[in-house]
C-alpha cells in the first residue's frame, strides 16, 4: 500500500503526543527527531526533509498549541497542514483551454508513460471530454501497438503514422486529424530512453515548438524514490513542465517522490497511478494524502470509488432486503465484487477514519487470499443453498468443501460469520426503531483473517 512504511512510522511517532493534556517542548523535539527519520527513511529530499521539519517545530511550539486544551492533537493539526504544503497544498488540476488542448506526456522508458496515457485518456473521457492518442513513440518495440490495445480497452480512438515519420510530424498530423473530427483534447505518447540524452530533450523541444501543448506531463515511477526527482528537475529544466505523474505508488511504501518532488521541481503532482489496471489513476489531492499517511481516513476519495463502482439501484435493493432480512450469499457475492471494484481492500479500510490505527489489529488484518476462498465456497453451492443456508447440513457442507477445494472448517466458518452478519443486521433494524443497542462481539468479516 502506498506510504505504507512512512505512515506506520509517522503515525507511531506522533501517537506518544495524541491525548496528552500537556505536551512540553522536549516532547515536540523528541516526536520531531522520530518523523525526521521516518522521512528520511522513506527516501524524501533531505533539505525538504530539514525545512519541514523546522516548520513544524516551530508552529509546534508555539504558545498557541502548548497552552491549548488539547496539545497533542494540535501537534498532529500542524504535521498534517505541513505535510498537505509540502505535497502542493492543494489540488492541480488539468488546464486544457485550447481547441483542441494539447497533452504532452513525457518521461524515461519503464516509467509507464504509455499505460498512462491510456489511462489518463480514459479519466478524460469519464469528464465528457472527447480524447485523441497520440502514438509518437516510434523507437521502442510495440509502443504504438501497445496504445492501439490500450485505445481499444477504454474505447478511444489512437492516431499513427507508423514507426516510419518522424515523431514530429505524427504530433502535427494528430492534432490536424482531431481537429478535423472534432476531438477536443490530443494526448501525444512521446518517446522515451532509458535514460536523459541530449537527442531525446531535442526532440521533445522541436514537439513542443510545434504542437504548442497545454500540459507537459512527466510520468515517473514512484518507486524509484530521490531518482524520480532528480528526474523531475532535468525535464522541467529542459522543457518547462507543468505537472507530474506518479506512477505504482500503490507499490510504494516510502513515498518520497510524491513528498519531495514539488518542493525540489515546483512542480505539482496532478495524478497518481494505484495499480495496473485502466481505471487506476487518481487526481493527487495533497490535503487528503496528508490525511491518509497520519491514519486519519479520506471520506471523500472512498465516496469518490463507491460512487464510481456500486450500482446505485442494487445499493437500494441491497437496503431493503437488510431491512427485511432477506439478505442471502447471492447478495454477499455480489457486495464482494462491487467492493473489490473500488481497489485493493487494506487500501480502502485506509480511507476510513480512526481505521489507520486499528488496521495493524490482529482481527482487522485484510486478507485477499481469504476472500478468494470465500468467493469460491459460496459459487460452490447450489441456489436453494444460497439463498437458504440454513438447509446445508453436514453432508452438504463437506460437498461444498469439496468442490471449492477447502475444508470443511472453513465452509463452517463461513456460515457462521454470514449468520452473525445476518444477526448484527438485524440488531441495526432494531436500533433504527428504538430498541436497546446489543454489541456486535467479536464479529468479524469473511475476508478479515
């Protein structure tokens, strides 16, 4: 999970400070010292490291939050406002105002730049805009068939002229081409090297001259740390730079590119890639990655995925019948899958609020493997058993394990925790009509290990 080891170190640092009733200076220096390593170890600019650091001591002890009710929250207050600074503050979103608006992606090979592309076509065309791509890399093998396949996946269409022209004149071609067919926005896949060159700048430059584009985007991989920095700096100082893309940072758990680079670059990072597939690519919000890396949740970004993912009328459907009590495993099955469409499921735990402490508990540790398992019991029984579990007896239990290559325990288990949901379900209606609130127990999920 991205920022994974910084936020478990941050968060352990500042925990000595929260719920103090009085915090001493001593008590700032010595949390201070443990988040300069914590940053420094997730591989952050060190003088980046050393100012904020600075910042932070200084507001910290102030009179303001020492002689507050509340000192060691206020602690935490300052950390999150400096960590949101430093990653940009807030939001840099996309400027497109030319018809058509011209996107230039550029980057190193390997960063995944070409997959981006893809993927940032797709997020446009999510925004009602009408996207073309570009295929200007015309030197590494099956870049333009790989963008063809890419179009075809998020359904847009891919300009080429082969790997024949001049990566030049496929940039010019293609923004003629989209203004000819009413394309509003142009994403040109420039080349890459595997590292900078002075032939490469120059070819980027002669692009630029000509397509005149609206955003430069440099795409880097995440998990090259200080490297995507240094990076960050050659082609903003080459090509003037208007924004950054982080790619695999659901792979990093350091984190110091997306905390370092704005800082070194003065360039914001506008979105951030969490995962392989076409839909993982998320605009970068500072205030909410600050959020999520001290343990406090992102309410939005989650409501953001559920409401990208989940089928509003089955969400209804699904309400009704935890009202009624005629929720069945065809119902569970079918909320696994929706939930699994929001992403990794430690990732989204991470987005509630209070859940960054207690993900480290030994029962709320989330388990894929466990959920495979799961999926596979329930699609191993029969419909009448789905939608009536209280009939599966001993010798269908073990025809179930059997099927979905299991055991019978865990067939067992699973029951058990689908009726305890049912139960906990139940005392909710119960409450909802003014009943006496029951606890849940030690009640876990099926997919909680």
């Amino acid at each position: 999970m991205a920022f994974e080891g910084l936020s478990e170190r941050l968060q352990s640092a500042l925990a000595k400070l929260r719920g103090k009733g009085k915090v001493s200076e001593a008590d700032v220096k010595a949390a201070m010292r443990e988040v300069r390593l914590a940053l420094l170890e997730a591989d952050v600019n060190y003088k980046v490291v050393k100012d904020f650091v600075s910042k932070v001591r200084e507001r910290a002890v102030g009179q303001e939050v020492l002689k507050s009710l509340t000192p060691g929250q206020q602690v935490i207050k300052v950390v999150n406002e400096e960590l949101t600074r430093l990653m940009g503050g807030t939001q840099s979103k996309l400027e497109l105002s030319s018809k058509p608006a011209v996107i230039m992606m550029v980057g190193l090979q390997g960063a995944g730049k070409t997959t981006t592309t893809g993927k940032l076509g797709r997020y446009l065309k999510k925004q009602n805009k009408r996207p073309l791509l570009v295929a200007g890399d015309v030197y590494r093998p099956a870049a333009i068939r790989q963008l063809e396949v890419l179009g075809e996946q998020v359904d847009l269409p891919v300009f080429s002229l082969g790997d024949k022209e001049s990566p030049v004149r496929i940039a010019e071609e293609g923004v003629a081409k989209a203004k000819e067919e009413g394309h509003d926005t142009v994403l040109v896949d420039t080349a890459g090297r595997l590292h900078i060159d002075g032939k490469m700048m120059e070819e980027l430059k002669a692009i630029k001259d000509t397509v005149r584009p609206d955003e430069i985007l440099l795409v880097v991989d995440a998990m090259t740390g200080q490297d995507a920095v240094n990076v960050a700096e050659s082609f903003n100082r080459e090509l003037g730079l208007t924004g950054v893309v982080l790619t695999k940072l659901d792979g990093d758990t350091r984190g110091g590119a997306a905390l370092s680079v704005k800082s070194v670059t003065d360039c914001p990072v506008k979105f951030v890639g969490m995962g392989e597939k076409v839909d993982a690519l998320e605009p970068f919000h500072p205030e909410r990655m600050a959020s999520r890396i001290l343990g406090m949740g992102d309410v939005l970004t989650l409501i953001e995925k559920a409401q990208a993912s989940v089928d509003q009328e089955k969400a209804k459907d699904l309400e009704r019948k935890m009202r009624t009590q005629q929720f069945t495993f065809d119902d569970f099955l079918d909320q696994l899958d929706q939930v699994r469409n929001m992403g990794p499921l430690d990732e989204i735990l991470g987005m509630m609020p209070g859940m960054g402490q207690m993900k480290g508990m030994k029962n709320l540790q989330v388990d894929e493997k466990q959920l495979t398992k799961v999926e596979a019991i329930i699609r191993s029984m029969t419909p009448k058993e789905k939608q009536e579990p209280h009939i599966i007896n001993a010798s269908r239990r073990k025809r179930i394990a059997a099927g979905s290559g299991t055991t019978v325990q865990d067939v067992n288990r699973l029951i058990k925790q689908f009726m305890d949901m049912k139960k906990m379900m139940k005392q909710f209606s119960s409450m909802s009509k003014g009943k006496k609130k029951k606890g849940f127990g030690k009640f876990k999920f099926p997919f909680m290990s």
